[in-house]
C-alpha cells in the first residue's frame, strides 16, 4: 500500500510509512506526517548520535535525549 503523505521533514508529498514505527501520540503525529523516507534518514542520524554519545537505550534519560533530538530533528521542535 502507498500511503501518500505530506512530510514535513521534506516539504512536499511523499511516500508514509506503512506502519506506525513509534509508539504513542508522538507516533502517531510521526505516522501521519513523516514520509518513509524521512524516517530513514532520522534512524541514520539516530545511530551516529548514539555512538557518538555513547547512549544506552535502556536508560530512561538517554532515551529521552533521543526523543528530543528526534522531534528536533523531524519537526524542529524541542518538548
């Protein structure tokens, strides 16, 4: 199925994910406004920023970290 979307990661329309890849309202907001492809290059940068930090994803602090930079990163947004 080709969902097409309008990504605000990319500012125009674009393929959307088939599925729901985060949980929550922050999924859901990711689901229906990210493209597949701004989703690839967010877990791309997600990777160099945890080992460049060296992050642990089993620690709540650093999993919050992550979430900021990923709102910032695909929304320009913080909180």
């Amino acid at each position: 199925m080709n969902r097409i979307i309008f990504c605000k990661f990319l500012k125009k329309k674009s393929q959307g994910q088939e599925f729901q890849s985060y949980p929550g309202k922050l999924g859901e907001k990711i689901y229906n406004h990210i493209s597949k492809i701004a989703w690839e290059k967010w877990m791309k940068q997600q990777t160099i920023l945890i080992n460049e930090k060296q992050l642990n994803t089993s620690n709540y602090e650093d999993r919050k970290l992550i979430e900021n930079q990923m709102k910032l990163f695909l929304f320009n947004e913080t909180k």
